[in-house]
C-alpha cells in the first residue's frame, strides 16, 4: 500500500496530528483492515461519491477506501551526518511515497521552539537540508560506482551519470531533485536510490486552536503558501490540537462542533484527500446490492490492474470491465437508465481507469 510519511522538526505538533489521525482511524467501524504498528495510522478516504452511490444503490454494506500515514519522529539537525539517530529517521522516510511535512505556525510561550522562535521558512530550511544532504550522499556512492562502469562504453552508464550529475547540481544549488524536469527514462535510471528530495511533498501549517476557523489569517500560513507555490507544492492549513478534540467526538457532537468552529468538515478531511492527491491515487467503485465500495488505485492503471486491488484472481481472469462514469451514473439515477442511454461501456485489457469510474468485473475462474 502506498504511505504518506508525516515529517517536522521536534515540537511542531506531528504527535498531536498523528493521534488525532490515528483516533479518526479507530473510529471507522466499517474499515475492515487494521495494524499493529503504532507508527502507522489508517485513515478513510472521506468521498461524498460513496454516499451518494449509497443513496442510489442502497446496499446493504458500505466499505470506504483507506490508506496510511506513518509517523517519522525524531528528524532534527545533523540526522544526515548520524546525530540523533538521524539515518534511522531517513531511512524511514526512504520508504514512504509522499511526505507530509508539519510546520509550525502558532505561538506558545509555553512550547519551546527548536530554534528558539515560530519560523516555518527556517523550520522548512533545516528540514530540506537535510533530505538534501542525504540525496546528495547517495549520489556520490552511485557515481562512484557508475563512473567506473564509465569505460565500457556503455550508453546507459554514460546517460546514468549525466543525470546524477545534472540532479547532484540542482541539489548544490538547494534545489530538490522533484524541482528537476526528467524524462521518463531518466527518472527509471535513477529510480532505485529513492531520493528523498524527489518525493512529492505537501505542508501541513499548524496553526493555534483560535485560529482553526480562519486559518489564512495566520501570517506564517501565508509565508509557507507563498514559498510552496514557488515548488509547486500544496498546503493545508490544520489544527492540531483542535483536530485531535474533532477525533474524539462523533455524529451530532462533532458537526455542532465543527459548526461553533465556522468549518464544514475536519482539517483532517482536508489533509487526508491532499494527501491522496499527491500519492497520485484514484478511486473506482463497485456497486452492487451487497455492497457499495471504494476502491484505491494508482493513476494511470488499466482495468486488470485495477480488478486485481479486489483479487489476484480477478485480475489473472479478467475478460472485459462493465463501466460508466460516476457522474453518467448519478444524473441518469439508477443502472437502468444507465443502460437505456447507452452509457454502460464495455472496455478491455487495455482501457485506463479514470478516477470516479463504476466498475463491474467479468473474468475467468
Ligand atoms: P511533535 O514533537 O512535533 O510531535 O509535537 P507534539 O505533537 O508533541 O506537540 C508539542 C507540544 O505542542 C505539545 O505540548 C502540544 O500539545 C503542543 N501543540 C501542538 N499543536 C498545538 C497548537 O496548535 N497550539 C498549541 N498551543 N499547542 C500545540
């Protein structure tokens, strides 16, 4: 399954946050999975789609899709020369999919600051260091290695270390490697060293309990917006503190809550449907009478691929994919109108899910 990493120096507010989540996540009854890694908190994608195909459908079981954020204390300063158990933390964040970096952007005499004072440019500086630091490390090794290989006159070898050196450059310069425009067949030759930096990225601002209902009042939101649209990051403005009060209440209580708060939904919500954003996943459903279901793919997966999230058999046998459109769905209002209009596609092998598509296996035992 594909994991976001939560990131952020001490005393931002990442542990606060992952409770918050990890509550969320115990919560939803109908989550048929579950984990034992306390670093590991399972969340519901939240999707009105699904309820709606509910409405429509009315099964008699609901099943949410889900995926996970892992919990990475413990970055600080110096974790890529090995201080503080520093490697460890990197090598956890090697196998993460998307970070999620936790900045700090509320005031708290009472909560010491790494560094002495609330500066999320700087906080997001020392963070990016870092990463960078540790990218640029594993390049050496590799170029070392490749530029031996340089002699054999070998086409890939020579492009290989282009690329490392053109990437090794841009990190020089404080750039991450995701800053840099590659090809596909550039990204395939450096793919197996995991850069850190080249993991997409999102900023979770967190902001003080007064200002969870208006979060872009706060001046540091406004400063980490302005230098990630630069990167061409997101970010998501959230409570800690008053997300972790939302996790622990449920039905009417929350929503009058999230009511006194001036807010629609959870921050949480917000930060977990980013987050799936930029781990690049889609969501197709299945819906019939026994259950209505949401299911996670990668974008860009075709239909045996995509049958093979319910069941390797699935996808071993797959023959065609019965599929209409979410929203052909919901405007036509029942599968029979679907049909009526011509809108029930028959696609093959080769067809690409797009993200809210309906879909119906039919397939070999
Ligand atoms: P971590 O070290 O990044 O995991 O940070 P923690 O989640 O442990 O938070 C550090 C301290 O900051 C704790 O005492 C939290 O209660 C507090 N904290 C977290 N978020 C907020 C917030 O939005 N406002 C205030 N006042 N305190 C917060």
């Amino acid at each position: 399954a594909l994991k976001a990493g939560i990131v952020g120096l001490p005393n931002v507010g990442k542990s606060t946050l992952f409770n918050a989540i990890t509550q969320a996540g115990a919560e939803s009854a109908n989550y048929p999975f579950c984990t034992i890694d306390p670093n590991v908190g399972v969340v519901e994608v939240p999707d009105e789609r699904l309820y709606k195909l509910v409405e429509l459908v009315k099964p008699n079981n609901v099943v949410p899709t889900a995926f996970e954020f892992v919990d990475i204390a413990g970055l600080v300063a110096g974790a890529s020369k090995g201080e503080g158990l520093g490697n460890k933390f990197l090598a956890h964040i090697r196998e993460v999919d998307a970070i999620v970096h936790v900045v700090r952007c509320f005031q708290d005499e009472n909560i010491t600051h790494v560094s002495g004072k609330v500066d999320p440019l700087g906080d997001i500086a020392t963070i990016n260091m870092e990463l960078i630091l540790a990218d640029i490390d594993s390049i050496d090794r590799r170029l070392e290695r490749s530029k031996k290989n340089l002699k054999s006159g070998d086409k890939k070898v020579a492009q290989e270390v282009e690329v490392l050196e053109r990437l090794k450059e841009a990190l020089y310069e404080d750039k991450p490697a995701r800053s840099l425009e590659l090809t596909d067949d550039e990204k395939l030759l450096v793919r197996d060293l995991h850069l850190l930096t080249m993991k997409p990225i999102l900023y979770a601002t967190n902001v003080s309990e007064s200002e969870a209902g208006d979060t872009e009042g706060n001046e540091y939101v406004q400063i980490v917006r302005k230098f990630a649209e630069a990167e061409g990051a997101e970010v998501v403005p959230i409570s800690a503190k008053v997300e972790a009060e939302i996790a622990e209440l449920e039905g009417e209580d929350k929503e009058m809550f999230l009511e006194e708060l001036g807010l629609t939904e959870s921050g949480l919500n917000r930060l977990i449907r980013a987050a799936y954003k930029l781990l690049g996943l889609y969501t197709y459903f299945t819906a019939g009478v026994q259950e209505v279901r949401a299911w996670t793919i990668r974008q860009g997966m075709k239909a045996p691929q995509a049958a093979g999230v319910i069941h390797t058999d699935f996808e071993r046998g797959f023959i065609r994919a019965e599929v209409v459109s979410y929203d052909d769905l919901v405007a036509a209002g029942s599968m029979a109108v679907v049909k009526e209009r011509g809108q029930l596609r028959l696609e093959g092998k080769e067809y690409v899910v797009r993200d809210g598509d309906v879909m119906h296996f039919r397939f070999n035992v």
